[in-house]
C-alpha cells in the first residue's frame, strides 16, 4: 500500500463480542498518509489477507472503516495447546534478558507498625518485582530503612519519655513524638533488658534499641502479608560510610551548586525543577542536609551495585522528590540516564466498614495497621483490594466486601473460579495433570460461552507483557476478573462431563487451561489458588 515504515497496527478485542474476535483502525490511520480515503483502504487490506494462515473466517468495514475480524473457532482454541504443553512458560516473556533491575518499595521509616499505606505499596513492589520476573528481568526487592534524621530523634524521645513514665514520672510526649501503645511495650521490653538504666538516661541506647525493636515488628508485618526482601539498605550507612559527604562534594565540584544566605543550594531547575533547592540549611537553621541529598547518595549506590535500571514504589507525597534525585543524579555527570530511577506513586488508601471510616488500630492509635487488615479478611483479600484498582487512584477498602463470601467479592469469586474447575476433575474422578489435547478436536468448543473464555485465556501473555511495561499490576487483576466471569458463565451453561467423548475431552482441555490460567494470574498477584471452597 506504500504506507511509512513506523506504521504499528492495532489490534484490539471488540467490547461487544458480535462484532468480531478482533478489530483495528488501521485503514483510519494510514488515510492521512497515503492521502486516501479509510474504507477504501480496509477494502485493499482485507483484499490482501492471507486468510487460510490465520484461520480468519470473515472480516467486514464497519462505521468510518473499522475492520472487524472473525476467527475459526477450532483454530483459536488451538491456542489452548500452548498452555498445556507448557504451563510454567505461559504467559512468560524474555524482554529482560536477565539484566538487573531494584524494585524499592515500603521503606517505611521504623517508627511504627505499617499502615494500610504500606500495605499498598508493599503489595505494588510485590506484584511489580514478580511481573519483570515473569518479563525476564534479574529483580532484586530492596527495603530502604530511614534510620537516621528528626523522626527518630522523636522515637528515641518518645520511648524516653515512656519509660520514665514506668519509673513514675509524668508522661511527656516530645512535640511530633509518638503516641502509640506500642511505644510503651517498647518501653517495658526496654527496661527488663536494661535494668541498670531505668530512669532512660541513655538515649542512644534508647535510640537502637526502639529502632531494632520496630524493625522487627515491620518484618512481622510483611512476614503476615507475605512479603520478602533481598536486600535492606540503612539510611544511617550512607552518613557512616561517608557517602553522603562524598556526594555533596562531588556535586559542589560538578559546579552546579551555589551558597545564599548561609545555605547550599542546587540548580535544580538546570534540570528541569521549577525552583533550585537546599541541599544542607544555614547554620542558623540547623545546618542539616535536606532529605534529598542523602537520597541521591542512595541512587548513585544502586547505580553502582549495577542496576541499570531501578524503580521506586512510593507515596504520592513524594511526587517532588522524583524531580530533585533526578536533577542529582544527573548533576553528578556519571552517565545515568535522565529518567532515573522510574517511579511508581500510589494514592492513599481509606478503610471503610458498616459505611463509616475507620481510623484508628488499637495498637498504633492514629491510623490502621495492615496487620489490623490481614487479621480482619485475610492476606488474598487484602492483597488483590489493593491491586484491582491502578496505584495512581483513591482506593476505597470495604472491610465488609473483603470479608463476604459472594459473587460480590471479586476475590472470592475469582477463586471459586479456580476451584470450579479444578472440582470438575474431582468429580470425574481424573487427574488434571494427565489431560492433554493430542488428538483432541478442538472445533467443537463453537459455544460463544467457550469461545469467549477461549479469547480471555489467550489475551493472558498479551496482559502479562503490557502490566509489566507500564508498571500496573490492576491490569493483571482485571484480566483474572473477567477470565473468572467468562469461566463462571461456561460453568453454569455447558456440562463437560457426561457428553459426547468429542465434547467432554476437549472441554477437559478448556477446563484444565483455565484452571492454569487463573491460578497463573493469582501468582503474579501473591494470590493463593485453592482447590475447594
């Protein structure tokens, strides 16, 4: 057609199914081009298809030249062969090449159990880190611990201040201290191990202590939700090490820095900031770094433990921080490329039950814990709430829906899904692992109902591949909900067994690729695939 050498054409699955398996608006885009009018183009190209290839049966112009197409339904199943030959390769990809990627996410500071913040985030990194995995990236999941600045400070102050109150003096919580509970079991664990500093005159001691004690109530809390680390980088290191001092120095010398008024400043905006910014305040303001510099220090070590590319899970109140590490780092000239690190921010995250927000855990008072979550619905639940919406959106936790045990609780539904078609081989008394689709006629699965779960288990790599390039696991826990709602509707409207033998075989095969599929998507998610329910 002479169309350009960067034409990609589009496929894409037509909401309603009556219109085709596929549509493209390929001979819409290629009319300014070539200068041509679209339905004459789709005329030309659905002239030129090589159909019998393809096992296309029909392909129509539709409105200003939509081309819709339409598959023979034996040669879509036969897709289906691919799953079961290998179930452990479906919907695997290689674009990694096994090269090296640090998916940072959590790194909550260790002054309390992690709220349902956290929880997001943890179960974003999660998901994240498993879908490159499945995308052939070498994934390494690291936890960054905020041990040092004003806020442990404050800890270290706040378990003082409690443990004084155990040795009878009045309770004074510092000003942006500390309130919990779990800060006077701190306190009392303290004092049994210190018996020879009751009065807590010792606030290093106080300090370490209080920070180790809530390291390992953060490690509970990601043991529960299921949730593990290769790799736990201190804050605190990169001042002992003196990297945040060689960073500073090596950016002073890159001649982009510049002192007003007793502060150190940055030229940010060099790099795209909208103001420049303090790097370490005036002397008659603390003479601290911000919270930035130690941050870039922190990337140039990713970059230089080889991680090519390193992306970060975090907050939405951190939306700025992208902006400054970035003009850091490339104010440093060390060759890393202008978009690193890549992030992920997530909107906050509010708990909802009986129609009201809940606000507070009895442990850590001012917010919920996601341990709080986890005891009231249970890991799945919690985990896939947190993913079936995009990270970029409010996200409303109904306790009361996570909880139920209906076709409302789109995890509960997705699972039964699973365990649906894994009963089918229990019924029939069949071991799943031994179906197989050799010899199997295919083109009897002509149902819509199969022929639509057919296209949904299909679109799985396809799903697999574009959640990983974007960074968006909700893509894979939409596809597992409309995959356990088109499962559902074969379910309940075609028997497998007790048919014909050409009927009951290959809806074997349908029923074991499904039972594959779903289970393959929960895993992606950290999501359990029973068997009964």
């Amino acid at each position: 057609l002479g169309a350009p050498d960067d034409v990609a054409p589009i496929l894409e699955r037509p909401r309603d199914p009556s219109f085709g398996d596929w549509a493209t608006n390929l001979a819409m885009t290629l009319a300014k081009p070539l200068g041509r009018k679209p339905r004459e183009l789709a005329e030309e190209i659905i002239a030129a298809l090589d159909r019998p290839s393809v096992g296309i049966v029909a392909a129509d112009i539709a409105g200003p030249g939509f081309i819709n197409i339409r598959l023979d339904s034996g040669f879509q199943a036969r897709g289906l062969l691919q799953i079961l030959a290998a179930p452990e390769r479906w919907g695997r990809h290689d674009i990694g090449h096994g090269r090296k990627v640090c998916v940072e996410f959590v790194s909550a500071n260790p002054t309390g159990p992690l709220h349902v913040g956290h929880g997001r985030q943890a179960a974003l990194g999660d998901a994240i880190s498993t879908l490159l995995e499945w995308t052939g990236w070498d994934v390494d999941r690291e936890f960054y611990y905020n041990d040092a600045g004003a806020q442990i400070a404050n800890l270290a102050r706040s378990t003082q201040a409690r443990v004084r109150e155990l040795a009878g003096q009045p309770l004074e919580i510092p000003e942006g201290g500390y309130h919990g509970a779990y800060i006077a079991e701190i306190a009392e664990r303290y004092v049994q191990q210190h018996p020879d500093d009751r009065e807590g005159n010792d606030l290093e001691a106080l300090r370490l202590f209080a920070v180790a004690a809530l390291r390992h109530e953060q490690d509970l809390d990601l043991q529960a939700f299921g949730v593990k680390f290769d790799t736990y980088y201190l804050e605190s290191s990169l001042y002992a090490d003196g990297r945040v001092e060689q960073t500073v120095e090596a950016l002073k010398a890159s001649g982009h820095t510049y002192e007003e008024e007793g502060a150190l400043f940055l030229r940010t905006t060099t790099f795209g900031d909208d103001k420049d910014r303090v790097m370490k305040k005036s002397a008659a303001k603390g003479g601290d770094y911000t919270y930035f510099v130690p941050d870039v220090a922190y990337h140039v070590t990713k970059w230089e433990r080889g991680y090519t590319r390193a992306i970060n899970v975090q907050g939405a109140d951190h939306h700025s921080t992208t902006t400054r590490v970035r003009a850091g780092l490339q104010a440093l000239g060390l060759g890393i490329p202008q978009g690193y690190p890549d992030y992920v921010l997530h909107q906050m995250v509010t708990v909802m039950r009986g129609g009201e927000e809940v606000k507070i855990s009895k442990r850590a008072g001012s917010y919920v814990t996601v341990r709080d979550l986890i005891d009231e619905v249970g890991r799945d639940a919690v985990r896939y709430f947190y993913l079936m919406r995009k990270g970029d959106s409010q996200l409303i936790f109904d306790v009361d829906l996570a909880r139920s045990q209906s076709e409302e609780n789109p995890v509960y539904y997705i699972q039964m899904a699973h365990a649906r078609m894994c009963g089918i081989f229990r019924v029939g008394e069949i071991d799943a692992a031994t179906v197989s689709a050799e010899g199997v006629e295919l083109g009897v699965l002509a149902e819509p109902a199969e022929q639509e779960l057919v296209k949904q288990l299909l679109d799985f790599p396809a799903i697999v591949k574009g959640a990983a390039d974007n960074l968006e696991p909700h893509r894979v826990a939409g596809w597992l909900l409309e995959t356990a709602r088109a499962a559902h509707t074969w379910y309940h409207k075609h028997h497998v067994l007790g048919e014909p033998e050409a009927i009951t075989r290959a809806r074997l095969v349908l029923a074991r690729a499904s039972q594959l599929g779903i289970a393959a998507g929960l895993r992606i998610l950290g999501l359990s695939a029973p068997e009964r329910m």
